[in-house]
C-alpha cells in the first residue's frame, strides 16, 4: 500500500497541558517533517493563539482532558469563528469515549477528523491526515 503523501506546510495548533505530553508531541511532529507548529499549554493560551493569527489553523491537534475547557469544546468555540479549519482530539481516554465523543462531534457539524490514542503514533497520525481537507 502505498504512503499518503501529506502537506508538511500544514499550520498546526497543538493543545496539550502535560509539559511532557506537549514537548513529546510536539516533538515527534517535527520528526514528522511538520515545521509550522504553534503549541499552547491550555484551552486559553490556545484561543489567545488563534486570536492573533493571521489565519486559520489547518489542523487543531487538541487533548480532550484539559483543565480549563474539554477538548471538544475548545474545537467547537474555535470552528465557530472561523479560527481552525479541522481538528484531531488527542487522549488517553478508552476507545469506547472518544467513539462517542466522534459522534456528538458529527452531530454538531464540527470539522473533527477523528480521535488518536496517546501516546501519538506516526502511522495513526498519517491515516486521519489522510481525511483532512486543507
């Protein structure tokens, strides 16, 4: 099977409030060949991110459990306004939440292209890239 190519150039907003989780995301995105990061440690730095950009995010790459807004919400608030173009929920939650939380998200309209189970896999991460459409 052949690899999908993806665009590198792709604006990335990961969310993440572990300094670990965050670093080693952020970290393993750049591995990837993604060099237009933008990283926020909280729901609020990251709509203080999305606020002073440009333009709108490509991809949000959010944790659903952070302390100060749900992930889903975050993706809901930011798709709204216009602030990101799609989204991927990042979690340690079991396969059977994040399934529902795809499908309230489907129910809203929002631009989520799935769910990925930390800790990131390049291959995971490859094949929901493979849905987005920036």
């Amino acid at each position: 099977m052949k690899t999908p190519v993806l665009k590198h150039d792709w604006r990335i907003l990961l969310v993440e409030d572990h300094p670990f989780q965050l670093r080693a995301t952020q970290y393993l995105l750049e591995s990837f060949g993604f060099t237009q990061l933008t990283a926020a440690d909280s729901a609020k730095s990251a709509l203080q991110q999305m606020l002073k950009a440009v333009q709108p995010f490509d991809i949000l790459l959010c944790d659903q459990c952070l302390p100060d807004l749900a992930g889903l919400d975050l993706i809901e608030y930011a798709s709204h306004r216009g602030m990101i173009r799609q989204a991927i929920l990042l979690s340690s939650l079991t396969a059977v939440e994040l399934d529902k939380l795809e499908v309230m998200a489907y129910e809203h309209g929002l631009p989520l292209l799935g769910y990925l189970i930390k800790p990131l896999k390049q291959s995971d991460f490859r094949n929901l890239l493979t849905l987005a459409s920036v």
